[in-house]
C-alpha cells in the first residue's frame, strides 16, 4: 500500500546510526541505509521540520535468555556517524532501552513542537526501529517507515518486521514515496 499522506507536522526520527552499531554486519549494505537516511535528513531540514537523531548508550536492566554481550564497548561506540551532518536545531535523544520513546523526554519534545507523525528509519530494523515505531504508534502518532533506510543484523528480523509489524503500526514505504509526499507540500 502506498503512503498516503504526512501531516502538516512530522518529524523524522533516525535510529541507532551510531559509530558501534554501523560497524556490525547488516543483512543490507549499511552505506545503502545511510545513503537514504541522508536524503531523508536533506529534506527533512529543508523544509525545516523536526529531526530526530537517536543512538543507544545501554540496555533494559531486565533479565533476558539470551546473554549480554559483556565486551567493552568502544569509546566511540555510541558517537553518532558523521555522514548524519548533525545541525544544531536536530533533537539527539540517548536511549537506554531498544525503543527511542521509553527511556527519554522523546515524545515530550515532540508533543511540545506540535509533532503528529513521524518517519522512522535506522536500524536495527527488528529492535530499535520497531521497539520505537511500537511506543510512537502507542503514544498517538501516526508512524511511517522508510523501508530501504533500514537494516538488520538478522534478514528473519528485517522481514518480519517489514511485512507483518510494520503494517499494523503504520505506512510503509520507500524513502523517495517520503520525498514525493514533501514535495506535494511545498508545491
């Protein structure tokens, strides 16, 4: 289903590009995702709506099965990739949980800027990209995916969340539908 319309006010919110996590192997080449996520990011600041850069700086302390990796984490680890161009006006927001909403002062931000919708793209596709597109759809707003700014770790992840979350979250699509549908607001 093609996406259908942004709101008057939507953000863009970018996940987890972070220095550590773009240096994981990814089911898709990360240079692709960053690419597109730099497209959105132009036109984003063009129209001079909200930006969202988001990286991760820890974990839920709940118990899990599956192990923490207990490997010192690099200095740079939670820098965010300088391909993003961070700009002044952009909101950074440090999560510590796999979603940008449930650990920070995010959806306060928003709400405070007027922000109805956001597109969401980053990775990885299956925790932090569905954990936050999963809290933004439960706080009111209305959620897009930018599909080909995202990547896994796990292609089982990745397409999971494409063809069977990300419909009941939201609208799906690709990064230029996301540009087609700006460039009908401003003509």
């Amino acid at each position: 289903m093609p996406l259908t319309t942004l709101d008057l006010n939507t953000a863009l919110v970018v996940v987890d590009l972070q220095q550590g996590i773009v240096a994981l192997p990814t089911v898709h080449p990360i240079g692709d995702v960053v690419k597109q996520t730099r497209v959105l990011l132009d036109a984003f600041r063009s129209c001079e709506l909200p930006v969202v850069l988001v990286n991760v700086a820890g974990g839920a302390p709940g118990r899990t099965e599956q192990p923490r990796r207990s490997v010192p984490l690099a200095e740079d680890w939670t820098d965010l990739i300088p391909e993003l161009d961070q700009q002044p006006r952009d909101i950074t927001v440090t999560k510590h949980s796999w979603g940008a909403f449930a650990t920070t002062d995010l959806q306060q931000q928003l709400e405070s800027r007027g922000v109805t919708q956001v597109v969401i793209a980053g990775v990885a596709t299956g925790t932090g990209v569905e954990a936050t597109a999963r809290q933004a759809y439960e706080a009111g707003f209305n959620v897009t995916l930018a599909v080909d700014a995202m990547t896994d770790m796990r292609a089982e992840a990745h397409d999971c969340s494409i063809a069977k979350v990300f419909p009941r979250l939201g609208e799906t699509g690709t990064t230029q539908d996301v540009i087609n549908l700006l460039d009908k607001r401003s003509a």
